[in-house]
C-alpha cells in the first residue's frame, strides 16, 4: 500500500512542476478530496448512502471539491487546484488529470430514469480549466478538452477539442505523442480546423483587417475632389 502511493504521488509530480517533496503533494486538495472520496465511494457500495455523504460535504468543506460518493475513478486520478463537481455516474479511467473549475455534469433524463447521466473518461484524458463535459458521453483515450471547452457528443480517441460549443481539432504528431499536455491544449496553438485550414489567431486577423480599410478610406479621401465653397450672398440695398 506504502508503494502504491508513493507511485501515486510520483504520478503526480510528474505531471505538476510546482512541488518540492512528496510531503507537499499530500497537503494538494486534490489529493485529500481523492483520498476521501475512496473512503465515501466504499460506503456507497456498502449502500451506508448517508455516511458516504456525510464523508462527502466533508470532502467538499475541506477541499471546494464535490465528488459523488457513486463516481468511479481509475489509478493516478489527478485533479490541479480544485472547485471541480463529479456527477455520481460519472467514470474516470487511469491518469486522467483534471484542473480547476471543471464539471463532469450530468443530463436530465425524460423518461425519469436516472441511469447513466455523467461522462466517462478513459485513459490518459486531461480536461482543461473551466472545461464542461456533460451527459452520457465518452471522451476517448488520450483525448484533450481544452480550457472552458463545452463538450456535449462524444470525444474521438487523441482528439482536442476546443471552443463553446467544443469541436475537434487536428495536432501535430510532435504535439500528440506527448504523455502529457498541460491544461489539455498546446500553448503555441499549432491546432488545425477540422476542414484542414490553418488556424489563425483572430484579433491579429482583425487588426490586419482593420488596418487595410483604413488605408482604403484615407486613399478615398485623397481622391476626392476639393469641397467647392458656397456663392456669398448678396447684401440688398436699403431706399
């Protein structure tokens, strides 16, 4: 067990440059939420349900993370930071990292069945902050869902997805091959469209834009003619 967790931590200093020892790891409110969400999700199963959410408003007092006592969650979960909410059906494989402000949401059901509502993420899958992932859906091995990314269908296989509501995008094979992106999105966003075009920053686009008009509007101005003065008036003469 001893070994196990040190695994665990290393896991995550691997994935976190910020700590400086193993002790430090243990204090991450990720880590603590982590720890007492085995302990809840134990009681679930044993079907002790107001223990296991006693243990779980505990978690969440101490950690601003709410995890349902009924998620399942694989080896090496990670979550960076906090304020995160984990729906009770929702099922999150090995290594998934996960960073602040993210929803693992899940969906009302018509017909008033409650069943499988929350997402699954496979292996390897990193959520960017602020992402939302909601419904039924499952987010491929290798996935990544970048920063405030919405994401509501289901998520191929190494896709990235990006934007609101989120779509795919292609990555360079350099970029994919990567154990570990942080935030889920490469920072000098080489991300392709998925019809192929180039992804170009906007505002540059716009600036380049706005510039061009403005040079067409100054060369108008220039080709115009003279504004022609008004005839003066006559002054009547008095009897």
């Amino acid at each position: 067990m001893f070994d196990k967790l040190i695994a665990y931590l290393d896991s995550i200093r691997a994935r976190d440059p910020a700590p400086r020892s193993r002790w430090e790891i243990l204090l991450y409110p990720g880590v603590l939420a982590l720890g007492l969400h085995r302990v809840a999700h134990w009681l679930f199963e044993a079907e002790m349900y107001f223990f296991a959410r006693f243990v779980n408003h505990f978690s969440r007092w101490l950690t601003a993370i709410d995890i349902h006592p009924g998620a399942k969650i694989g080896k090496n979960f990670f979550i960076d930071h906090g304020f995160t909410v984990i729906g009770e059906t929702a099922d999150i494989g090995n290594n998934v990292t996960i960073y602040q402000c993210v929803t693992l949401g899940g969906t009302n059901p018509t017909n008033g069945v409650g069943g499988k509502r929350h997402p699954t993420l496979c292996d390897n899958v990193i959520i960017g902050s602020g992402a939302q992932v909601i419904g039924p859906i499952t987010v491929g091995e290798r996935a990544r869902v970048g920063a405030n990314a919405v994401v509501t269908d289901d998520v191929p296989e190494g896709a990235t997805m990006i934007g609101l509501k989120a779509r795919s995008t292609l990555v360079p094979a350099e970029e994919w091959v990567k154990e570990f992106i942080p935030y889920g999105t490469p920072c000098d966003d080489p991300c392709r469209e998925s019809n192929g075009a180039v992804g170009r920053d906007c505002v540059e686009k716009l600036e380049t834009e706005l510039k061009a008009l403005r040079e067409q509007v100054e060369a108008l101005q220039k080709a115009l003619p003279a504004p022609v003065d008004a005839a003066p008036r006559k002054s009547g003469t008095g009897s």
